[in-house]
C-alpha cells in the first residue's frame, strides 16, 4: 500500500515545500493533503487532486516550476496514493 509518509512526503523537497507554503499549499501536512473536501473543480479531495494535476501538466503552470518534472514512476505513485484512499 502506498502511504503518505513512507511514500508520498520523501517525493517532495525542502524547497519545494518551503515555496509552495507561502502559497497554502501544504505539502508536507497530511491533514491538507488528504482532506477530502471538493472545491468548483474536483467534487473529492480537491487539495490532492490539484497537486496531481499540477504535476503532471493539466493545470498550468506545470509543477515544479521550471521543472525537473516529474516522471511517469513518480506520477504514478501519487496517483496509487490516491487511489489507496489517501492512506497516512
Ligand atoms: C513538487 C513540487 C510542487 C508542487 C506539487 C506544487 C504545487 C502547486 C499547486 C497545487 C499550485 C496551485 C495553487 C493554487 O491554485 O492555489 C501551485 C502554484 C504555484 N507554485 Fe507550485 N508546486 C511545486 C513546486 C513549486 C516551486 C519549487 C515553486 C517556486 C520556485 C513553486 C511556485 C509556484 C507559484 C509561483 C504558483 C502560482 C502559479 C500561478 O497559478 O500563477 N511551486 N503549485
């Protein structure tokens, strides 16, 4: 089972963390990054599935900003992550 802890939080770095913070995004705060509530966009878990779609380009700009982006294993793993009912 994919977990955030053990899983999904090591994906994200220092940096990264740090910037998206000042924008609300909490990356590395498992209570925002599984909250289930949906916003105009997606009816479920909207916080997660924002960072999805940033990683992978469907929202733009794509992230991490100026890259490296993200692979397909990656991707992947995120997705599983919500897949799994965002586990802890
Ligand atoms: C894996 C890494 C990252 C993820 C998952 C991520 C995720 C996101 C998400 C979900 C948003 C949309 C926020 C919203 O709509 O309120 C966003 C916006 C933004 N992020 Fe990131 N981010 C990452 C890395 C970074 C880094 C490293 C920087 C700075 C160098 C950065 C700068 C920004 C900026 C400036 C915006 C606003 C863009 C706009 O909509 O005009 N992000 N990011």
């Amino acid at each position: 089972m994919v977990s955030f802890a053990g899983d999904i939080l090591p994906l994200f770095g220092k940096l990264e963390i740090g910037c998206m913070r000042k924008h609300g995004v909490l990356l590395d705060d498992y209570a925002y990054m599984s909250d289930s509530h949906g916003d105009g966009i997606f009816g479920t878990h909207a916080n997660a599935r924002h960072v999805y779609a940033r990683l992978t380009g469907q929202e733009r700009p794509r992230m991490p900003l100026n890259g490296p982006y993200w692979d397909d294993a990656r991707l992947q793993k995120f997705k599983d992550w919500m897949d799994g009912e965002f586990a802890a």
